[in-house]
C-alpha cells in the first residue's frame, strides 16, 4: 500500500507498506525517525508517544494506514530547528534524562499536558504521566522537569 502522511509539517510518502504495519514502523524504519522508541509495543508504556492530528496517541497501536493523509507530529518535530523545545530543554535542565528510553514519550506527553494545562498541579501530572513507564529516575526529576517547563 501506498501511504502519504504529513510528519513534522513535512508531506512523506512511504510505497510498499505492509498492512499490518504499525505507525511506529514507519516512522522509525522507513521515515528514518528515531526519537519515539520501540519497547513494549502493547500501548503499555508511552515510549512510542507522538500526535496524530494533534491527539497524543501511542505509535504502537496505530496502524500505519490509519496516518494515511493525516498529520504525525513526533518529538523531532516539538523543536524548532536546532533549539529545542521548552519541555525538552526543562528535561535536560532538571535531570530527567537517565538511559533515555522513555524520554521522547514523556517529553510528547508532557507537551500535550502543558497544551492543555499550562499551570499543572502535582495531581494533574501525574495523572497525565500515568500511561509513561520510567525504570531509571523514578519520577522525581520528571515532576521536576514539568515544574521548570510550566514556569520557565
């Protein structure tokens, strides 16, 4: 099947996709996008996070064909060029980048919250971060790094 998807305000066009597929293949294999990680591929622990047509949605989850004349916005494309993001700067800024597995998940996951709540409670994000699995900092710097993005 042949797939048009707008990434990162960029018309992509990816030929010969498999049906089964999912998002996160294309992004990551074909569309050469690495940020959004491949970990538990059951929805289960956010890392795959990123925006289809401005909804935050595990990539695991979607297939392919579904992005198929929509727009996929991934953590590559929260920066603006080579400065990044707030939330991305606030997650170096705070420590809350470990082994970096999870980060890019968070990071979009964050992002949406502070879309939503831009003076989030302690309560709301984790409430927010809830469907975002982190081994390595266990949380602490994550809360931190909302705390710095949502009052930089």
């Amino acid at each position: 099947m042949r797939l048009t998807v707008t990434v990162n305000g960029a018309a992509r066009r990816a030929d010969d996709v498999w049906e089964g597929e999912s998002l996160l293949s294309l992004l990551r294999d074909t569309f050469g996008l690495p940020g959004s990680k491949n970990a538990c591929e059951q929805g289960e622990c956010g890392s795959c996070t990123v925006y289809l047509d401005g909804v935050a949605v595990c990539a695991c989850l979607v297939a392919a064909g579904q992005a198929h004349g929509r727009e996929v916005r991934t953590v590559e494309g929260l920066a603006e060029g080579e400065e990044l993001h707030p939330v991305q700067q606030a997650f170096l800024d705070a420590g809350a980048v470990q082994c970096g597995f999870c980060t890019p998940g968070l990071v979009v996951a964050v992002h949406d919250l502070l879309s939503r709540v831009p003076d989030p409670a302690d309560a709301d994000i984790r409430e927010a971060l809830a469907g975002n699995l982190c081994r390595c900092t266990g949380y602490e710097t994550i809360l931190a790094a909302v705390r710095r993005a949502a009052h930089p």
